[in-house]
C-alpha cells in the first residue's frame, strides 16, 4: 500500500502544551512500540516512504522499519538522523508524554486530531489516557468501491458499523457489515476496509496497541 496521510492540526510531538499538571499526571517514557509508531506517523504525515527516509537521513530503510515496528530500538546517532530527515530535534522523538488518568472527548473536538490514511479518514475518540494500550478511532470511508485503507500490524482489532454498509476483508476473506454488526479479529492479518454504497460509511474501530495520531 502506498502510504499517505495529511494531518488537520496537531502539534510535531502530538504532545499537550506545557501547563501545570495536576497530581493524576505523570511522565511517560516512550517504549519501543510508542517510539516506533510516532516515528511512523511523522514520516507518514510528511509523505516519505522509507526509502525517502532513507535518502535524506542516511539510514538503512529495512532499519527504520523495524524501529517503527517497535522491533529494534534506534541508537542515539539512528535516532538524530532519522529526525534530521524528518526536520525535527531528536529530543522531540522521545520527550515522555504527560497523559491523565481520564480523558474526554467532546463531538466537536474530535476534528482537531484528524488525519488521512489512504483514502480514509480517521480521528481519535478519545486521547489515551496513562499506560494506555488500546485506542478507539472513528473511521470514515469515503464514497468509492475500492479499498479505503489496507494494513496490517500486531495485536487485535474490534470495530462496529455506526453507520452506512462496510466491507472488511481479513486475509482475503470479505465480511459485510451493516449498521450495529460488529467484527473482532487478529491483526496481524492483512486486512482492508471498503465502503459499499453511495454514502460515506463510519465506523467505530478500537485496536490494541493503540494507533497514535
């Protein structure tokens, strides 16, 4: 798949901005997993593929995957030339998150944390909270019958149709799913989502680990 994303405001770290915290935060040193898929999504949100990384930083592209798959853990020259190519102090890689122990997200603030994956769109439910392992998206399929978003990754995905007809295929294999069905399954099968009317279709879908935008 050829990936793409474009974000509609979030801050280069995803991080909140100072202010002060009250007792229920607490730092968070990113792990492996965290470190690799915030690599991840700032490559992806400036439209470099790992071979477009790996031209501007001088670092192997088959490296750069496997830190992003939480796979290795980068060195402290990998990590300054990965973030000299993405245009960012290193530092900003793997300053800790502060996160509460409860979040809220109202309906309206969701579009803050937008961003693009193939032809779908995505935004956070919620922002995570301390320690967090699993992330709930709301995922809209435009109209089109080819694939909106194809991947794969570890752990597990759940997700219910909150609205229009969705066709979910997990290795090849198609489940239609209309308004309240819902599908549970590993991950780490490929597997694609395809809107099969003319309106957009949305759906809930919560994956563990989580997906950081």
């Amino acid at each position: 798949m050829t990936e793409t994303l474009t974000t509609a405001a979030t801050s280069a770290d995803g991080s909140p901005g100072a202010r002060a915290l009250p007792h229920a935060y607490a730092p968070c040193d990113p792990s492996p997993a965290e470190l690799g898929r915030r690599i991840k999504l700032l490559r992806i949100s400036r439209g470099l593929t790992l071979k477009e990384l790996e031209e501007r930083g001088g670092i192997s592209a088959t490296h750069v995957s496997e830190i992003e798959r939480g796979k290795a853990s980068p060195t402290v020259g990998a990590l300054g030339r990965i973030a000299h190519a993405l245009g960012l102090r290193p530092a900003t890689l793997v300053e800790p998150r502060t996160l509460p122990e409860v979040t809220v997200a109202r309906i309206g603030e969701r579009d803050t944390r937008r961003v693009q994956w193939g032809a779908a769109m995505i935004e956070c439910a919620t922002d995570p909270v301390q320690g967090a392992g699993i992330g709930a998206q709301i995922v809209t399929l435009p109209i089109g019958r080819e694939a909106g978003l194809t991947h794969r990754h570890e752990g597990e995905e759940w997700m219910t149709v909150l609205s229009g007809v969705a066709e979910v295929k997990v290795d090849g294999e198609a489940h239609v799913l209309r308004e309240g069905d819902a599908l549970h399954f590993r991950s780490f099968r490929m597997h694609s989502y395809t809107n099969l009317t003319s309106e957009p279709a949305v759906l809930l879908v919560a994956s563990r680990p989580r997906l950081t935008i």
